[in-house]
C-alpha cells in the first residue's frame, strides 16, 4: 500500500476474532515504532512491552475490570495484542507527543499487514496510579522509572476490513497562510 492509501485507510477497529497476530507481524509494527521521531533523540527515554497472545491481553484486560469496577468492561476489544508504549518523563508533555508518534507509527503498519488496530488510552491511564499499578506494571515487565502513556491494539477484524478512503474528520478548522 503506498503511503497516503494505507493513512486514509487506517481506522479503528473495535471488534476482533480469535486468530493470534504472527510475532513477524508484531515484529514489524514494533520496527514502526522504533523508526518513530523521538524528541532530543531520547530514545532510553521510552519503552514498549508487547502484550503478544490473547492470553496476555486478557491479564490486562481483568485488570482493567478490577480498576473500573465493571465486570463487563473491555477496553482492548478482544485484540489478539496489545503494546504499551511507556515514558520515563510522564510529566512533560513531549514525551507524551514521543509516545503519539509511535502509537501512529503502529496503527500505520498494522494497516499496511492488514491487521486491525486501535489507539487505547483510557484504561491505560486509569490503571496508572490506582490500586491495580503494581499488577499492572508486572504485567508490563516494566522498571520503575517508566509510566505507561498509551498502548495499541492490534488483532484480525472480526468483520471485513474496509478501508476508509476519506477522512473522517470534516471538522478541523485549517488556515493555508501565503
Ligand atoms: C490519543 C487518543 C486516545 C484514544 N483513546 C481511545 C480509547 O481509549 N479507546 C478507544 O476505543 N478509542 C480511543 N481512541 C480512538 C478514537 O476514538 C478514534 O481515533 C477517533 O474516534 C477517530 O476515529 P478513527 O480512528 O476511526 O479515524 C483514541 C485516539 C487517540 C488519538
């Protein structure tokens, strides 16, 4: 897919099936990552744990239950993986854009492989500082020093994907200045 075909094409996927994602697959979105823009270069600065069988997302997915108290709740939608992308510096909100540029990246590619994809935040923020963090970031594999700041997931649509050829967004105000 060339790449403003695969861009307009990505879109979010909230419904999956049971197939796992191939690790080459994983492998190659995590490869979309790492060429991601990095702010100063700081790359040390940033870290991705790959949630890679249904298995390992439904751990983060029971957790995600406990902390919002609803037993129904779903936040990675069945995803057959799921990618954490964490950042040393939470606070500062280039880390933040850091981690943006990378969640892009992956929704990029897992578009190009034919996989659905989907930008999960609330339930990752949620998790940060609640009752369920320790687990969390056991879960994670991650060192202290990090915060996770987003994550992706990425799994076979349960339906036909069908590529988005337009945006969506008709709303955003945009000035050309000459
Ligand atoms: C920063 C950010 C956070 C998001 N968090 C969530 C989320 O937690 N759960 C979810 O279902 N979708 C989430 N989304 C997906 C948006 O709802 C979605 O991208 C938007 O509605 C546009 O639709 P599209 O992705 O199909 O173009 C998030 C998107 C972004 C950019």
């Amino acid at each position: 897919m060339n790449a403003m075909d695969c861009i307009a094409a990505r879109k979010s996927v909230r419904e999956f099936d049971a197939r796992p994602v191939e690790k080459g697959k994983l492998e190659q979105i995590v490869r979309a990552a790492l060429c991601a823009p990095t702010g100063m270069h700081l790359y040390d600065s940033l870290h991705l744990s790959v949630l890679a069988t249904h298995g390992a997302v439904d751990r983060f997915t029971a957790l995600a239950r406990k902390q919002s108290g609803d037993v129904q709740a779903d936040p990675a939608h069945g995803a057959g993986a799921l990618i954490v992308v964490s950042g040393k510096r939470p606070n500062m909100p280039v880390e933040n854009a850091n981690a943006a540029c990378m969640i892009e990246n992956m929704l990029l590619a897992a578009t190009d492989l034919k996989l659905g994809s989907l930008y999960v935040f609330g339930a990752i923020h949620s998790l940060c500082g609640s009752l369920q963090e320790h687990d969390f970031r056991k879960l994670l594999n991650l060192p202290d020093e990090f915060t996770p700041l987003g994550s992706v997931a990425l799994g076979y649509c349960a339906e036909k994907f069908e590529p988005r050829k337009e945006p969506k967004n008709n709303e955003t105000k945009v000035d050309f200045i000459f």
